[in-house]
C-alpha cells in the first residue's frame, strides 16, 4: 500500500491482529511506521526495500534490480530476518534505520518527481543540462531538513545518487508509475515531507516544493 492509505490500512487491520503482532511497514517515506503504530497500538518495525520493479501489467510485477531490505533493530527483527532471509530475501537489521530511512526519501527526493513529469527513466535524466544542480539541491534540502530533525546521513549519499541513473537505467519512479496508472501518487509523503518539516524547523525547501507542485500539477491535470 501507498502512503497516502497507511492510517486507513491501519485501521482496517485493528481488531484483526494477534495480541503479540508486529507489523513490518515496507513502504517510502519516513514517518509511516509512527503513523501504523498511532492506530494499531502494535509495534511497527521501519524498514528499507531497495528494489527496482514496475506494475508491468495487471497481476504482473517486472523486476528491474535489487531486492534487498533493511530493517530497524527490536526484539523481534531476528526472528523476522531469519524468515526473510530462509525465502531467500536478502534481509539486514541496522541500529541506525533513521539514517538509512532519510537516505531513501533524500533518493526519492532526487529522481522521483522528476521521471514522473517528463515520463522518462532514470537513464537520460542527467543528460539534459540543469538537471544535475536540480537533484542536488533536492537532496541537499533534504539531508538539511534530516540533521535538524538529528538525523545524519552518510557523507558520501549525494555522490551515490548521482550514481543511480547509470545503476538503473530503465527504471521508471513509482510516482511515474502512479501518474501513468491514473493512481494518487505519494508526493506529498516524499518531498512534500521535506517541505513540511522544513517548514516546521524554519529550513527553506525550495527545489522540493517546486518538484511537488509539478506533480501536483501533472495530478490534477489527469483528473481534468
């Protein structure tokens, strides 16, 4: 599910869990797996899928790469790695899943409004002049938004970005996928996020808040 259904799939599970249920939250953004929690009351494991795939078809899911998942440490994340990894899912438990949660949302900060209005692939992305400086101050926005919520990012995030077209080629974002499939998209969850927080923290977003009203744009022009 996306984000934009996580309170209402939330709500639908109450009363349908065992007492002991965890549930693993395997979705973008930063602040599902506290939103899970505030209307269940069953602890919420965060985690991080790194995956390229699109919905090729109805009922059928193209693998583009990747496949992995990280998830945040608790008393319960061995026994659930150990059940990913014997389905052979390549599974990690880290201490630091802020860290790597807001690494994520900084990517998806970067690429994901972008393909989703031109409609294109990663690939030919950062061939066209200009678009280099554009996911560079997206993704400082966010890593600044990140520290003064105390979260720090590894040094290096912005460089493995810059790597990711040539990485994944072919991959189209899920936001481009939600605008071609005529579906809500999670903008408002990526970088409106960071505009929301920056906004809070007194911390300027302009380039976020710039790639989310074009989205927004390209929405409702769909509905029109």
């Amino acid at each position: 599910m996306k984000s934009t259904d996580t309170e209402v799939a939330g709500r639908s599970l109450v009363g349908r869990l065992g007492r002991e249920t965890s549930i693993l939250s395997l979705q973008n953004g930063v602040d599902n797996p506290q939103r899970l929690r505030t209307v269940t009351g069953h602890p919420v494991l965060p985690a991080v899928v790194y995956v390229g795939s699109e919905m090729a078809g109805p009922g059928h899911v193209k693998h583009h790469g990747g496949g992995a998942l990280v998830i945040g440490s608790s008393p319960r994340s061995e026994a659930l790695a150990q059940m990913l990894r014997a389905a052979d899912i390549q599974t990690t438990i880290t201490d630091d899943i802020e860290r790597i949660l807001w690494s994520k949302l900084a990517t998806n900060c970067a690429y994901n409004a972008l393909s989703a209005v031109a409609g294109i692939s990663y690939g030919p992305m950062l061939d066209v002049e200009g678009t280099t400086d554009v996911v560079t101050s997206a993704v400082q926005e966010a890593i600044n938004v990140a520290r003064a919520c105390g979260v720090l990012v590894q040094e290096d995030l912005l460089e493995q970005i810059l790597k990711i077209p040539a990485a994944m080629p072919n991959q189209m974002s899920s936001t481009a996928q939600d605008l071609a499939r005529g579906k809500p998209s999670e903008i408002d969850f990526l970088n409106g996020y960071v505009v929301r927080k920056g906004a809070e923290l007194g911390i300027s977003t302009p380039t976020n808040r710039a790639l989310q009203v074009m989205v927004k744009l390209a929405e409702m022009k769909r509905k029109q």
